[in-house]
C-alpha cells in the first residue's frame, strides 16, 4: 500500500496511541518506523513518558536516537524543544491515550499531543470486537475536542471479512481507516519482569523489525499515514550552560538506562561523553563527572563483583570525580547487592545500601524530588534543588546507612520520605532524573 510520501521540506509530525496497553501499538510503531526508514524519508521517532526499552527499539528501527517526551515532567517549552528537528516526528504514546498519573492523568499521551498539537493515530486492538468498535473510536474521539484523532489502524484483526466489518462498523464516524493488520505470531517479543528485553539482547532483532515493516507497508497506507504530519513551528534547542567538560557514562547491558535527552543535552553543551563497560571490566575513563545509570546489575551481579579493575577505578574516582548513580547504578555503588536465588554479590562499597532480590517489590511511579545536599547529579545546576523523576524496579532496600540525598513525594504530592544516599563526592538513588523543575 506504499505510495509516493515525499513532501517538501516536512517538519511535523503525529502521534500513535491505543485506547490501552497491550493493543500491539509498539510493534506497529516499530513496523511504521523501519517501513518508512528503509524507503529512506525523513523521519524521527520519539516516545511519550519514562520508558527505556521502546526508545532502543526506535533507535534500531531508524538508525536514530528516540527521544523521550514527557509530558508530567517536562514543561510545554521543553517538550518542543525536545521534538524540534528535520523530517516528521513520529511519536510512540504510553499506555492508553488519556492515562497519566493520579490522580487527573497528568502526563498523559494525550496531553501530550496538545502540547506539541499533533494529530492523532489510534491503533486500535480489534481482535475480539466488530460493531463495538464504533462505540470504543467513537468515545474516544469525542472525550476531549482539543485532542484531534485524525486516523485508525486496526490491529490483530482476523479476515478480510472481519476487517470489512470493521471499516463499516467505523463508516459513521467519518475516521479514516489507514490500514488493517492480520494477527501474527512473527511479531511477538520476548519479556522478563521490568518489561521486554532490551534490543541488543535480540540477535534477530534486524529480521524481526523488517518483518514488521513488511507486514505493516503490506497493510496499512503508508502515504496517507505520513501526510497526517501536522506542521509545527517547534524552537531550535537551546544548550545546557555549565555543563561539565567530560563526562563519563557506564553503557553495556548491565547499565543501558540513560535518557537520550541528557545526552543530547550534555552533547549540545560541548561536553565531551566518555562511554565504558562495567561489565567487560573496562576502568573509569578520567572524567569530571561519572554517571551509572540504571539497566540490570542484578542479572550480572557476580561478574560485576569479580571485576577488581573497573570496581578499583570507581573507587579511586570517588577521591576526584563527583559520582552519581541512579537505579541499578545506586546499587552498584552500595555495601551488598543479594540476587533473586539469595545469593549476596559484593558491590562497590562506596555507599552504606544494602539491596535484594530475593522477595521482589514493586516500587513504579513519577517522583517529585528535593535535594537535601549539594551534589551536581546529572546537570550542573548548583543552585537547583527540586526535579522531576521516575522510579521503577522491584529491588528491597534492606539498609540505607547515611546522609539522605533528596526528599520525595508521589505524583499526588504523598510525601515518600528520605530517598537515595550520600558520601562525600559520591551520590544515587532508585529515582531516574527526567528533568530539573522550573
């Protein structure tokens, strides 16, 4: 169903959501995204909230980084900064269109989309529905006039007939009907328990996106898609002042969790980013700053215990380099580390935490956090002290001996109490850092 998608000069673009998770919107997206790519149009990819895993599937599918917008921890102008750029902008949306955080879905994808007022594609999950989908497209296009759904796609549907029921279902409604996707078992992907495995863990990750593209330009109208990009008047980005001269940054597949935005940020800024594996033993590059950032260190614990080289480094930067670690990097930095079967693996030691496995917990959630010592985390903002964050992990914290590092509330303002630790040079926390609070 491809077509000539050339426009002149397109700077725009449209956001892709679902009525609710689990309607295959990712796979959809990433078919969309390697459909348009490989026939080489213009094009980026961002998406909506705190999510880690989708943007590294993005990356693959388009050869780009995928920036994250987030609409509960960013202001609007940051949001356009963030989406500025050559070529449509095609963004990703979480969860179901309207859900944000509690208690007024704050963050949503649709709040995000009237941020940045981009039209709307729903992809609809229709394997178990015919005429009911009038009501369920119909609701959601008339829930809130300021967001415009300017297109369905029917996903998991079950025959030519089953999508001729649909399309006449929809007719009514007067949405176009940009294509409808057959179920296949080609395009699921494998999982573990903070969601699905990271792209680079997928060897045939290449095959799977191209088999989602082809299934995807097979069905879906790829040309109307595209000319739904809405035009935008977005600001250039602006660079981060201050910004420290280099940079260290932990990357392999045991700290993966760094937001592209920072490194965008820091990049832009003119500092230089040192990237090296914890997991291969690499030692700390000299740098003025190290950042761990969150991944698996629980899947790797007992290599990363046995690697005297990196472990030594982090120990001695800790005399001269302000450290930070967020998440799996804030463990890694603590006393003991205990994985799922009870097994303690020897960490850095670098801060009094002492975290486990063992019996899981989830800890999910948007996080306001103020700063109760001086450390300059991951921008050098001395004289900011309030950010906006997320936390998400199932690890316990069975002992957090020291100085508190922030204060934190819940997305509904419930205070949390003390949150992360401090030692000298050396600071981290479960909370993942989005953006400093204006």
């Amino acid at each position: 169903m491809d077509g000539p998608l050339n426009r002149p000069n397109p700077v725009g673009g449209f956001v892709l959501a679902a009525p609710s998770s689990g309607a295959g919107k990712t796979t959809v997206t990433l078919g969309i995204l390697r459909a348009l790519s490989r026939a080489s149009h213009s094009i980026r990819s961002a998406k909506s909230g705190p999510d880690y895993i989708d943007p590294q599937f993005h990356a693959a599918a388009t050869g780009h980084p995928c920036v994250n917008l987030d609409a509960w921890a960013m202001t609007p102008e940051r949001l356009k900064s963030l989406a500025s750029g050559a070529g449509d902008l095609i963004v990703e949306g979480a969860m179901g269109l309207f859900d944000g955080a509690p208690p007024d879905g704050r963050g949503s994808t649709a709040e995000l989309a009237k941020a940045l007022k981009l039209p709307v594609v729903l992809i609809v999950d229709a394997k178990a529905m015919s005429q009911s989908i009038t009501a369920l497209v119909g609701g959601f296009m008339a829930h809130d006039k300021d967001v415009k759904i300017a297109g369905a796609i029917l996903n998991h549907v079950g025959s030519e007939r089953h999508a001729d029921m649909l399309k006449t279902a929809l007719a009514p409604l007067k949405i176009p009907v940009l294509g409808a996707i057959p179920r296949s078992s080609e395009l699921s992907r494998p999982s573990r328990h903070l969601g699905l495995v990271q792209a680079g863990e997928m060897p045939d990750l290449n095959a799977f996106l191209n088999k989602a593209a082809d299934i995807v330009a097979e069905n879906v109208d790829l040309r109307a898609l595209k000319a739904l990009a809405a035009p935008s008047d977005w600001p250039v980005a602006q660079p981060v002042k201050n910004a420290p001269r280099r940079i260290a940054v932990a990357r392999d597949a045991a700290f993966s969790f760094t937001y592209p935005h920072m490194l965008r940020d820091w990049d832009q800024s003119g500092a230089t980013i040192l990237p090296f594996s914890p997991l291969a033993d690499e030692p700390v590059p000299e740098a003025d700053r190290l950042f761990l950032p969150g991944g698996y260190p629980e899947l790797y614990a007992a290599t990363l215990a046995s690697n005297a080289t990196f472990i030594q480094s982090l120990k001695y930067a800790a005399q001269e380099t302000d450290i930070y670690g967020e998440c799996g990097g804030y463990m890694m930095l603590g006393e003991t580390l205990i994985d799922a079967e009870g097994t303690p693996h020897k960490m850095a030691g670098l801060l009094g935490l002492t975290t486990s496995f063992k019996e899981r917990k989830l800890h999910l959630g948007y996080r306001s956090l103020t700063q109760l010592a001086q450390h300059p985390l991951t921008y050098n903002t001395p004289n900011h002290r309030t950010y906006a964050a997320h936390e998400f992990h199932y690890a316990s914290t069975l002992s957090a001996d020291g100085t508190p590092l922030f204060n934190a509330t819940n997305a509904e303002g419930t205070p949390l109490g003390p949150m992360g630790l401090i030692e000298g040079r050396v600071a981290g926390s479960f909370a993942h850092i989005i953006d400093p609070i204006n």
